[in-house]
C-alpha cells in the first residue's frame, strides 16, 4: 500500500482497481475473471515471457488491450507494441485499446490517440502503445518494455515472433506475451506449446487448466485433453474459463450448420486438429500403423522425391509384407536455403546408407525434375534400376487414389516414423477433373528461407509415387515379411 492505503502500482489489487472502470463495447465495464487475474499476477510479478493458450471467445484481445493501457500508464517511458498474424487482427487489437480510451471517463485525459498513425500515447508516462502485423516488415527494429502477440497460430511464420522473443532475452526487464488459440500440429506454435508444458519443472494441472513455469517462460494452458470426449460439453466448459461462455452458449455454436468437428475441436476444445481438407485423416492413418521394423538385410524399393533449395529430398523405402506394402522410415534431406543448392553427394550417401541397411531393388521416382544424375548414378554405381513416375497431375492424381486406397483397404502399413507422419498428415487433397484428387502442399508461401515444417509433404509424394507401382504388380517374387 502507498502512504494514502492505496494499492501500489504493479500490484494485482492495482492492476484490478485500474482495468475494471474501463467499458467494453456492450457499455458494461470490465470485470476481471479469475483467470485473466492469475494471468495478470504472473506478468505483474515480471516473468520474461508468458504464453497463453485458450480458446476462441476467450476475450484474448479485450486482456490483451486492457493490459496494454496499464503497462503504458504505469512504465515511464514505455515502448509497449502488439502485433496480430495480420493488418486487420491487429487493427482490432489497437481498437480495442482505443475504444477503452474513448468510452472510459478519465482515459482520454491520460492518453491520446493517433487515428492514422496506429499508435497511443501516454500523457503520463511519455510511453507508447504502437501496432504491427506479423504479414508486413518492419518489426524487426522495435525496442520495447512490453512486447504482445495475438492469435500466433495464424501467424504465417514464427520469424517476428521469434525476433521480438529474441529481444525481451536480451534486454532487462523487457517482458514477452504471447496468446493463442490451439494450431496444427507440427507448426511452429505447437511444438513451442508442447516444450513448455513437458520441459517446464513446475507443473500444476487444475482440472483442465495447466501452468507450467521455468526460470524462462510461464504457460496457461486451457485445453481438453487428447483422450477426452470433445462433445460432452461440460467437459467442454471446463476448458472454457470466461464466465459469459457457458453450456447452453457451446450448444448452440456446436449445433450451427455451419460448425464443423475439425474446427470445434480446434478452437473451442483448444486441441491441435488439422484442417478438414487434409488428404489423410490422423485416425486412418494411425490405423494402419505397425510398431514393427524390418530387420537388417531384408530388401525394398523406394520412392525418391528430389528438392535442391526450397524444398527437402525424401527417400522412402517399401517393403513387401504379406497384408500387401509397409512404408519404412523415410530419409529426409533439407537443402541449406540460403540460396544454394543441396549436394548430389548428400543424396548419394543417404542412398548408400539405406541400401546398405536394406538392399534397393528398384526406385522410383521422377528424373525429369533435375534427377537425371541421380538416376545415372544409382544404375551405375548401386545397380539399382530406376521406374519413371511423372509428377504430372494425372499421373500423381492415380498415385494418390492407389495410396488412399490401399490405406483404406488395409494393404498399405507403416512403421509409425513421426516424420513420415508429419509429412503424409501436412498433404491436402486438390480435386482434379473426373473426381480424383492429387497430394498438395498446405497453401503458404514458399518464398521464406525459413524450414517450415507444417509445409512438408516431400515424403508423401515419395511414398505415393513407390506405392502406386508396387501395388499394381501381379506376382511380385520378392521376400515378404511377417507382421505379429
């Protein structure tokens, strides 16, 4: 307490007795809920970085805004900046600021709005509220106290998230906030979501809510668990913390037509769920996993999916067994990305590799797409003959219809490598005319230097292209393995 019994600033009592007076849009002012106060405790007790992960309607954006308004009022000379996955999110953000400047007595005197220039200045402080978006340049000059992100899992890329995370390390007493909604999996954000709930030393699960707290971050988790039933929807409300969402409310959203499993899992049970138009469905491919390697020795063929700077190489090996085919664990080549090429004798010595682990009988693959040294290569030193596969849309169309179809039918298995899995769940399926479709990769850009992972899908292609020749043979004389 101050000299006059009030809160002192940076207090959680403070922070409360500040934030509640503001009003919202529907002219209520804004009480603060359990949880934004224990998310609010951790930052004002000054942790480095705070990431939050909850659902959708959350109020992510109002908490976002409020707190915002308070560092600026509070720090002196504050550099306080927020940035959303794109000009509109993060026009909502500073909006929203804005409109609590506006609609609040008593803020409009303690703040001033720049209209055109996405910015609030504190006439207290001489700090500063100024706006980004992740899809434009620029971030990468900002120092800043405060630094806030919003909805990461939209964000095309890490790499401003990544450069502002960078700085809040390098320079005392900066703090890092981040908030989202559950993304897909293997993207950037939830493999930083999955580190920080099994990496941190403190955990505490409180029904569906975890924190997980190191000497570098601290996580709030609001989530359904794998195993849970996503349509029980008490269970549902329980990773659903704000007070306005409540059963009734999750049942009509869960009701509209236009509500989709794929999306309620995702962003009202906060699960990492892939998108509806992947080409392959976890549970399917799941289903047809084998926990099983084949031993030393025992031959195959292989699917050879060559890229030289964007895109990665992928060497997937076949194997005969009596169901029909197994997929082994793929090698997967990334090009350096800095503008060069990746090395013919980097691919050379993989493929020495797995035909000295398992005998390659034949490859297939596409020479055309700059493999034609590879394909000389391989018949020349290795005695592997090469099978020709196009990559033109008709032909990979055919390839995809044979891989879902042995998938489906139970003659296609695989060993459960997570990179094949990453790379077969990442495919989207194009409709081609006549109704078949063909394996594409997920819409992104593929101007970044940047790896990106949730963008893979060489070894699919790969895979595809083996499987497609193999499964169509009559009387196939090689040695097949047992499954027990």
């Amino acid at each position: 307490m101050t000299a006059n019994g009030r809160p002192e600033p940076f207090s959680l009592e403070h922070f409360r007795l500040y934030v509640e007076p503001m009003v919202l849009d529907s002219g209520d002012c804004f009480v603060m809920e359990d949880f934004q106060l224990e998310i609010a405790a951790d930052l004002l007790a000054g942790v480095d970085e705070l990431l939050i992960a909850m659902p959708e309607t959350s109020g992510k954006t109002t908490l976002l805004s409020a707190i915002a308004l308070y560092f600026c009022d509070f720090t002196p000379d504050a550099s306080i900046v927020m940035a959303a996955s794109t000009r509109d999110q993060a026009g909502l953000l500073l909006g929203q600021a804005r409109g609590f400047v506006k609609r609040t007595p008593g803020l409009s005197a303690r703040f001033r709005v720049y209209e055109g220039y996405r910015r609030i200045d504190s006439r207290q402080s001489g700090g500063r509220i100024q706006v980004f978006s992740a899809d434009v340049g620029g971030g990468d000059g900002v120092i800043y106290t405060l630094a806030l992100v919003d909805e990461v899992h939209r964000h095309r890329s890490l790499e401003l998230f990544r450069t502002w995370r960078g700085k809040s390390q390098k320079r005392p007493g900066a703090q890092f906030v981040s908030i989202s909604t559950a993304g897909e999996p293997g993207g950037e954000f939830e493999e930083l979501r999955q580190r920080a709930r099994t990496e941190a030393p403190e955990i505490t699960v409180m029904d569906r809510h975890t924190r997980a707290a190191s000497p570098e971050m601290v996580l709030h988790d609001w989530s359904l668990r794998p195993d849970d039933d996503c349509e029980d929807l008490e269970l549902v409300k329980r990773a659903n913390p704000l007070s306005t969402v409540t059963v009734e409310t999750l049942a009509a959203k869960r009701a509209s037509p236009s509500m989709t499993a794929a999306h309620w899992r995702r962003f009202t049970c906060n699960l990492a769920t892939r998108v509806d138009e992947a080409a392959v469905g976890e549970a399917e491919w799941m289903a047809a996993a084998f926990d099983f390697e084949p031993e030393p020795g025992t031959s195959c063929d292989i699917g050879l999916d060559i890229g030289w700077k964007k895109d990665a190489t992928a060497i997937v090996p076949l194997f005969a067994i009596e169901q029909g085919h197994l997929l082994g664990a793929p090698s997967i080549l990334t090009p350096p990305r800095d503008g060069s090429s990746l090395r013919p004798e980097d691919i050379y010595e993989a493929l020495e590799a797995l035909h000295g682990r398992h005998p390659i009988q034949r490859a297939v693959f596409d020479p055309s797409a700059g493999g034609q040294l590879i394909a000389a290569w391989l018949e020349d030193t290795l005695g592997v003959p090469v099978v020709e596969h196009s990559q033109k849309p008709e032909t990979m169309g055919l390839a995809a219809e044979r891989f879902l179809e042995g998938l489906r039918g139970g003659t296609l298995k695989h060993t459960g490598d997570p990179d094949l899995t990453r790379h077969v769940l990442n495919g989207v399926a194009k409709e081609l005319p006549g109704g078949k479709v063909r394996f594409i990769r997920p819409h992104e850009s593929r101007s970044s230097n940047v790896a990106n992972p949730r963008r893979e899908i060489d070894a699919l292609i790969a895979a595809a292209m083996v499987f497609s020749v193999a499964s169509t043979e009559v009387g196939y004389d090689g040695p097949l393995l047992e499954l027990i």
